[in-house]
C-alpha cells in the first residue's frame, strides 16, 4: 500500500469517528427530552380556543399574555426554556 491511500484511509475513519460521534449526540438530546408526562394543554374554558388553532405557532403567540412574569398563571421557577409552549405540553 502507498504511503497516500494510507493518509486517504486514516482520513475516512476519522470523518466517519466524527459522523457516528454525532449521531450519538443527537440521540443523547433526544433521550433527554421531557417526558410524556408533561401536563397537557387543558381543555377548559380559557385553553378551548387554542385547541381550534391549527398551527401550533399561532396558538402559542397568546400563551404568555397569561403565563409570563407578574401576569395571572406565570410559569413556575426553574420552567424549561419556553419557546415553543405546544411542542412540550400537547394538545390531546
Ligand atoms: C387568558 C389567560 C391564559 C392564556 C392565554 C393561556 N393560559 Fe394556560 N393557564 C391559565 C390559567 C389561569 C391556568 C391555571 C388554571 C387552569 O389550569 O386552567 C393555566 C394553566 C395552564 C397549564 C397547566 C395545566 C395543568 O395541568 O396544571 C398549562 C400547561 C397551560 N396553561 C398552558 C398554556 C399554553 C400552552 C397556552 C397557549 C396556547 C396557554 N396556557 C394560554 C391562563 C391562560
Ligand atoms: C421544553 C419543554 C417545555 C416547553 C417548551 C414549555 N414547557 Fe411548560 N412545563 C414543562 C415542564 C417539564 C413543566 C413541569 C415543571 C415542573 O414540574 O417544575 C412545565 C410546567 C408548566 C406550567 C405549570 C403547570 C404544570 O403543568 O406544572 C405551566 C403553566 C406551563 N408549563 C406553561 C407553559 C407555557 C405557556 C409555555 C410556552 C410559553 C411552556 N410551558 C413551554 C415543559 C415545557
């Protein structure tokens, strides 16, 4: 074998190293998701009319006008990071 597809060899082992190290990282993330234990989005009469919206992205855009600091439901201390409120509590 020559001297440069030894080089070419090396290299693909470590491009493929780094493409599974990935991979991992990004199953490691995904595992460490909340759990479907999450409360859902309540089905009552504040909550209804945001059932009804269909993308998730417009409903949301009301959720902190009740759920924000110093305003009626704020989220509890040590709330995961917030942005987008549906993908974490579902509507069923
Ligand atoms: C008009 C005010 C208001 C808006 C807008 C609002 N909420 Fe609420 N939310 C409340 C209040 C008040 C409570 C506590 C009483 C209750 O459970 O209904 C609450 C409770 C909750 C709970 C807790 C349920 C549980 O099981 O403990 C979740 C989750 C929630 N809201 C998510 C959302 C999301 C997501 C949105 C946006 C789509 C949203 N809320 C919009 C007022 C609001
Ligand atoms: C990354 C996932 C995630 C996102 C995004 C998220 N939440 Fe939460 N939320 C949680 C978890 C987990 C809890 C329970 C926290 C605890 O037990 O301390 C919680 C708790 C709450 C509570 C308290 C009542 C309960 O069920 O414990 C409310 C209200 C709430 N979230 C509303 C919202 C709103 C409104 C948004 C969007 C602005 C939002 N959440 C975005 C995961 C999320």
């Amino acid at each position: 074998m020559t001297q440069h597809s030894k080089q070419k060899k090396k290299s693909f082992f470590l491009v493929n190293s780094l493409f599974v190290l990935i991979l991992a990282g990004v199953l490691i993330f995904l595992l460490n998701a909340p759990e479907e234990t999450t409360s859902f989005l309540p089905k009552d009469e504040i909550h209804l009319q945001f059932h009804g919206i269909k993308s998730k992205k417009e409903a949301e855009k009301f959720c902190l006008e009740c759920h924000d600091i110093g305003k009626d439901a704020p989220l509890p201390e040590g709330h995961p990071p917030k942005f987008r409120c549906l993908f974490c509590h579902k509507r069923k």
